[in-house]
C-alpha cells in the first residue's frame, strides 16, 4: 500500500510504502502550539518506507525538546513529521498531512493531564496522562 501526504501549498508531497502505526491524539502543550490546535493526531512511519516526491529542500526541522526535530514546511509552515536523533529509523508523522486513508485509526489520547482546557474530549478511547503504557522518556515522545 502506497499512501501520500502533502503540505498546504503543495510544495511538500511525500509517499508512504508501508503502514502507519501507533496512531494516537498527543495533547502536550508543545505539539498544540505546533499545531495550533487542540491536540496533534500523529501515527510512526519506518525512515525507509518515505518517499520524497517533492519539495525535501522546504522542510525545516524545529528542534522541540532535544533530539526530537519537528519537520515543517517553511512556505505553509504545515507540520509534517519528527525525526528523533535517538531512534532515526522511524518518523512520526502528522496524520493531517495524509491524502489517502491509511486504515488504522488512533488507539488513545495522551498527555491529557496538559490538554486545553477549553477542548472536551468526547470519544471512548483510553486515556493517559502522559506517556502510553509502553511509551517512556527513553522513547520517542511527541
Ligand atoms: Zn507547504
Ligand atoms: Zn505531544
């Protein structure tokens, strides 16, 4: 399965081969600032399974907290993924960006205990705090 993602000028477009996994909804104050919005819906892609198709040279990586590099586009500033320096074969990609439905869908919420307090979560997935069970400050957060 190919899927393909792109930025909102269109100068970024990339493809997937490959599934996109640990979908979820981060509420951490960082990545709603990133987004500008409630919370950032991100899934983890494998380094080798993207494609550039075009527009490498936009992408401008902020790096949020160290070694977690944000990748933006820097004519639309659309989020688009985060490289990690301690675990550079996988991305966590910003689900907005995706074109095509990529058949799995987030699993939870994390970092609740920062989520905005004007914004009610309203489904029935589960809920952490911070940091999945399994997930941990040695593994890549966002
Ligand atoms: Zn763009
Ligand atoms: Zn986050």
């Amino acid at each position: 399965m190919t899927l393909h993602a792109s930025c909102l000028c269109q100068g970024v477009a990339i493809e997937i081969d490959g599934p996109v996994k640990d979908m979820l909804y981060c509420h951490c104050t960082m990545c709603r600032k990133a987004h500008g919005s409630a919370f950032r819906a991100r899934g983890r892609v494998k380094t080798k399974d993207l494609r550039w198709v075009r527009g490498e040279h936009l992408v401008r990586y902020y790096e949020s907290s160290p070694g977690q590099h944000r990748g933006f586009c820097s004519h639309c500033g659309s989020s688009l993924f985060t490289r990690f320096t301690d675990a550079p074969h996988v991305l966590g990609l910003a689900l907005g960006i995706l074109d095509d439905d990529p058949g799995s869908r987030p699993s939870c919420h994390v970092f609740v205990g920062s989520k905005a307090p004007w914004h009610e979560i309203t489904d029935e997935l589960p809920q952490h705090e911070s940091f999945a069970p399994g997930q941990g400050p040695a593994s890549p957060r966002e």
